[in-house]
C-alpha cells in the first residue's frame, strides 16, 4: 500500500490527517520542522523546514517509494501592518504556503505515478481576504490558482489535482477566534474520504455554504470575510 505524505504533520489538521491515516492502516510519511513525540506504527516522520529549498530537498530525497497521495497542508498565518512591515515574516509566509506546495510537488513527481493524487489546503480566505493577514490571504488565492494550474498539468498524466477548503478549525492558529469551530478530525476525515472519491474541492459543513452563498451574494461574504 503506498503512503501519503503530508505537510505540516505535527499539530492541527495535518497531525489530525496523521493519525487517521495510521488508523486506517494506511502508511503516512509525516513532514514538520519539529515532532514532539515519536512516530505512531505505520508513520514515518522527517524533520524538514519547507520555507526554504533545502528542507524542500530533504523532504523529496526521503521518499524513495510510489505515493498514493500527497496532502500540501503546512501554512503560517500572520498579522501584518502595511505602515510596518516585516519582509523577512512576509517573505517566509509566502514561502511556505505558496512556493512549498509548487516545489515540493515538482520534486516529488517522479513518486507520483498515475493514479496519484495532489491535495492544496488552501483557504476560504482566498476568496475574499481579510484585512489583518494580506500575506496569507494573497499566497492561498495564489495556491489556488496554482491548483487549477496543477490540474490542466497533471490531469493528463493521470494524477488527480483537489483542492481543500476547511472552514474554520480548532487548531493552533486560530486560537481565540471564533467559535463553532470544526475539529482538526472532521476535516481531516473529509480530506482522506475526498481523495478517495477524486473529487476536484473539498469543502465540508460550513466552508461549503459559504462557497455556495458567495455565488448568489459576494458582496455580502466579501464584508463577512474581511471582519474576521
């Protein structure tokens, strides 16, 4: 059985994802810069920072088999003030949740054999941003267009291209916002049930009602999205 790569591996959706895989019984290659605990039976885990091309490399060079599936999961969200910007944060964010995914799924072609299939977790944040995190919102609208540009690419070698819009999740980064949130485990569910269907998006509970009613009223979700 082949394994599933996933980024972003050691908190949040992407540990959720982790462990539901292993559950499974389906072998997971886990990336993260930092594990804090050891791998559960079935994981293999690889230390590498996907910022920088060299953690890129390193996460590549591990994987020496076919993989069923990989899951680009790993993203930073960060508030920033265009009277004070930080280019170094900025530059890192657009890094990892915008060139990680191209680069690491590039590198990783040759262990992507027909039948394969590539996830992009983007955000609902792409389609109408939010005021406080420019960065993030500008690189997952990139991400997703990178995704439509994926799927015309590797359609015709037989990989299947999704991309994955959770709504708002318990997880570390959206700390102290909201409420109602989605467990990490309901989305990670429904990603590893939407890779095994093909489908091209994947948006459970909430995000799919706010994709359906910002085809009937964008403006409406474009001012609901920006007080966030």
């Amino acid at each position: 059985m082949n394994p599933i790569l996933v980024t972003g591996a050691s908190r949040g959706i992407g540990a959720a994802l982790t462990a539901l895989c292993a559950a499974r019984g389906r072998p997971v290659i886990a990336v993260a810069r930092h594990f804090t605990a050891p791998p559960a039976p079935g994981v293999t885990q690889i230390t590498a920072d996907l910022a920088g091309r060299d953690g890129i490399a390193r996460a590549a060079a591990a994987v020496t088999m076919p993989l069923h599936a990989l899951v680009n999961n790993a993203g930073i969200q960060q508030a920033l003030d265009l009277a004070d910007p930080d280019p170094a944060a900025a530059e890192r964010e657009i890094a990892l949740n915008l060139l990680a995914p191209l680069h690491l799924t590039c590198a990783l072609l040759p262990r992507l054999p027909r039948g394969a299939t590539v996830v992009n977790v983007t955000s609902l944040l792409a389609r109408h941003p939010k005021p406080s995190a420019p960065v993030y919102c500008a690189s997952k609208a990139g991400l997703a267009s990178l995704t439509r540009s994926m799927r015309h690419q590797l359609g015709p070698r037989g990989i299947t291209v999704i991309e994955a819009l959770p709504p708002l999740v318990d997880t570390q980064m959206t700390a102290g916002r909201g409420a109602a949130k989605m467990p990490p485990e309901t989305m990670a569910r429904a990603i590893l049930d939407g890779i095994e269907r093909g489908r091209p998006r994947i948006a459970p509970g909430p995000a799919r009602a706010v994709l359906v009613l910002d085809r009937l009223l964008p403006e409406l979700v474009a001012r609901l999205m920006a007080r966030g």
